[in-house]
C-alpha cells in the first residue's frame, strides 16, 4: 500500500499540462465594432487594389509589370464605382438582403440574369445562359460554359467572407449558391478560397496563416488547391526575391499546357498567352500578400506586378490584408477622400449602404453558424463565433466535368428575368 502510494506522489510530482491545454478553441469573440472596422477595411482594400492596377489590365500577359508602370497612388484613386470586381458582389448582396441567407441559387441566377452592367467571360457567358434559361448550377457548367475555369467568381467572392467572419464554411456555401451561376471546379474553388482567407483575416494578421486558412477551405485534390502550395512552398525558397517565385509560376501555370486544359484562350492568334484561369491569377493575389509582409502599398503592387488580371488580384490582395488591418488603422491616403455616398454602377448601394447591409447579414450569419450577439450593460455588442473546421465542396475539373443537372427554370421563374441579351 505505501509502495502504491509512493508511486502515486511520484505521478503526481511530474509537471503536467493543463487538461485542456490542447484542445482547440469552441468560440472566437469579436467586438461588433471590431467588425465593422475591419469589414469597411476590406472594401477599401478592393477599391484601393483595383483603382492602381486598372491601367495595366492584362497589359502584360506571361511578363511582369514594370515598376515604374504601376500607377502611383491619389488619395481620389479609391473612388472605384465602375469596376466589375465590386459591382457583381452588390447583386449578390441583394439577392441575400431581400431573401436571407438560405437564398436559393435559382433566384440568385434571376437576380444575377436581370442586372444590367457590362460582364464578361464566365460572368457574362454565365448571365447568358440564366436569361436562355438555363438555370443553375448548369449556367456555370462546362458543357453550357466555355469560361467556367476563369477567374469570375474569384473576383467578386470577397462579400462571402466579409460577411462571414470565422465563419469559413459559410464563405463555402456562399460560393455554393453564387459561384454555381458562372464557374465550375477550380472557377469555383477560387471564390471559396478567397472567401475563407476573408473569413479568417477578421481574427489573424499573418499572411501565411490567412492564406492557409484558405487552402483549407478547397479540395486538396483540385489544381487550385496545387497551385497555392506551390506558391507558399516557393516563397519559403525564395523569402526575399518575389520574381524568381513569379518565374516558377509562369512556368508551371502559365506554359504547361497540363494546367491549362480548360483556358479559354487556346485558340486566341497566340495561344495560352492571355490567362484568365483562376488558379494562376489566384497564385498572384498570394504573391502579394506573402512578399507584400503586411504591407498596404507593397501588396498592392507585388500583385499587380505580376500581370494578367493585374486589377482583380491587387483588389483581392489589398481586401483581405486591409480586413486584417481594419480601416482605422490603414494610412489616411487610403480614407481621406472616400466618397460614401456616390452608388455603384447600375446597384442599390452607396460605401455606406455597403456597410450597413454587410453588418446586417454579418449578424444573421453569426446566429445561423449557431453563435449569438452578446450585449453588455453599456450597450456594446460581441460576436461569439463557434470554430469549426473548414468543409470543402465536392472535387471536380471543368476538364472531366461531372453530369449536368438539366437545370431549367420555371415558366413562371423565366418570367422574372426581363434583361435580355442583346
């Protein structure tokens, strides 16, 4: 008995670590002002992205920007209310406003096929199928949609994570209902992808971490999902040379013919040249937020240095690092000359209706993801956000695409959508 007990005091010596030491968080906290804060950041970071690298849209195709051909930055550069990165989102915004967060893809594509602004490649292919009637998710299937794999939904996926903070897998089932309308595969994956590093950057500030955070959110089998571990494992060989990492890029994702099955730009005079896929384009919105180290101006222009769709990726970039900063804490060149009251094109909001409906939706998604809004006695609110871990879509390729769904609308839900093509 004292031998048993002597080992028990024995046992009862050695250092221990806490029970829970190594369980992982139930809950994340975040001051609904927090929120606001850095979900207004997020906007401008998409304003200030696109505003610099609009002048060199695919300017540069396989070669990278030279420096002295970035724009330089005008505190009036953030007024962007005509770019097609931001204005699709607000469609997407209203679809969620008018009918909650449980939305249907069918009437996102009603809503999607009656906007009125100017679209183009998967966007505008997508659009165009919803007004023949054809309905989702076979609008953005590749038997109906020649540009399923390019960077559409990507571009514009940046509402699923600012109104979805912690929450990554509702920036997945986001991309679900919006997403299916124009892009399939590694089209789709990008969007999703984008949304979690949103979701994420709400609660972390390291850009790997954030960039991470979104690797989980998409199939490890899908190229996208190669792509960005690529790209994180050649920043680790090269931490300080941005460009030889670019040069790797360019040869994998942009020359090898194996990752561009389903580029929509075979059979352009020069061949392979023009690169709107998602993967590639999403490779250079981690470019700048691995080499731009926090940087506003840096990421900015590391990602539209790299070419291609060099407007969209800074906007990416710049929105995700400027929601981890917040907007109170960026440069006042980026703030000081915000117009909050000029409308987007051919939409509902203003800068400051964007905020409004954004921390509206934020709310209902907290409560949905099964987390609530605590109050304290002076009024101020928190969101408690249940952790769970990232569940991503189904794999697919727009190469091997799986079946059509033989979507089709409704005489009545085709007597919804009056836009036609002209």
């Amino acid at each position: 008995m004292k031998r048993a007990s002597a080992c028990l005091l024995a046992l009862l010596a050695l250092p221990h670590a806490p029970a829970h030491a190594a369980d992982p968080p139930k809950e994340r906290r975040l001051s609904r002002e927090e929120y606001r804060d850095k979900m207004k950041g997020g906007w401008i970071g998409q304003m200030a992205g696109v505003g610099i690298g609009g002048p060199t849209e695919f300017r540069w195709q396989g070669a990278i920007v030279p420096a002295d051909k970035v724009p330089a930055w005008k505190p009036e550069t953030i007024n962007q209310f005509d770019q097609d990165d931001i204005y699709v989102e607000m469609t997407f915004l209203r679809t969620l406003q008018k009918y909650g967060l449980d939305a249907t893809t069918r009437q996102a594509g009603i809503d999607f096929a009656n906007s009125k602004y100017p679209l183009w490649h998967a966007n505008k292919a997508g659009r165009t199928r919803l007004r023949e009637g054809i309905a989702p998710p076979d609008s953005g299937h590749p038997a109906f949609n020649d540009h399923a794999d390019d960077i559409d939904y990507q571009i514009e996926a940046d509402f699923s994570g600012l109104i979805a903070p912690g929450l990554p897998n509702t920036a997945i089932r986001l991309g679900e209902t919006f997403g299916r309308l124009m892009n399939h595969g590694d089209g789709l994956y990008g969007g999703q992808f984008v949304g979690a590093m949103y979701a994420e950057a709400f609660f972390e500030t390291d850009p790997e971490k954030i960039v991470r955070a979104g690797l989980a959110a998409i199939p490890k089998e899908s190229q996208y999902h190669e792509c960005i571990s690529d790209v994180i494992r050649w920043h680790h060989e090269h931490p300080k040379d941005w460009e030889a990492a670019w040069r790797k890029i360019e040869a994998k994702y942009q020359k090898d013919r194996a990752y561009r099955r389903f580029s929509c730009s075979k059979d352009e005079k020069e061949p392979y040249k023009f690169n709107i896929d998602a993967k590639l384009n999403g490779a250079y919105i981690v470019m700048g937020l691995l080499y731009g180290e926090g940087d506003p101006w840096k990421t900015i222009v590391v990602s539209t240095r790299c070419g291609q769709d060099s407007d969209c990726n800074p906007s990416n970039a710049a929105g995700v690092l400027f929601t981890a900063l917040g907007a109170s804490k960026l440069p006042p060149e980026y703030t000081s000359a915000l117009d909050v009251k000029t409308k987007f094109n051919s939409t509902d909001y203003s800068f400051a209706d964007l905020i409004a409906v954004c921390d509206d939706l934020a709310a209902q998604a907290v409560a949905k993801a099964g987390g609530k809004v605590e109050r304290s006695a002076d009024g101020a609110e928190t969101f408690v956000i249940p952790v769970a871990a990232p569940r991503p879509s189904a794999v697919e390729s727009c190469w091997e695409p799986g079946p059509k769904a033989d979507a089709r609308f409704t005489a009545e839900e085709k007597a919804q959508i009056r836009e036609k093509d002209e």
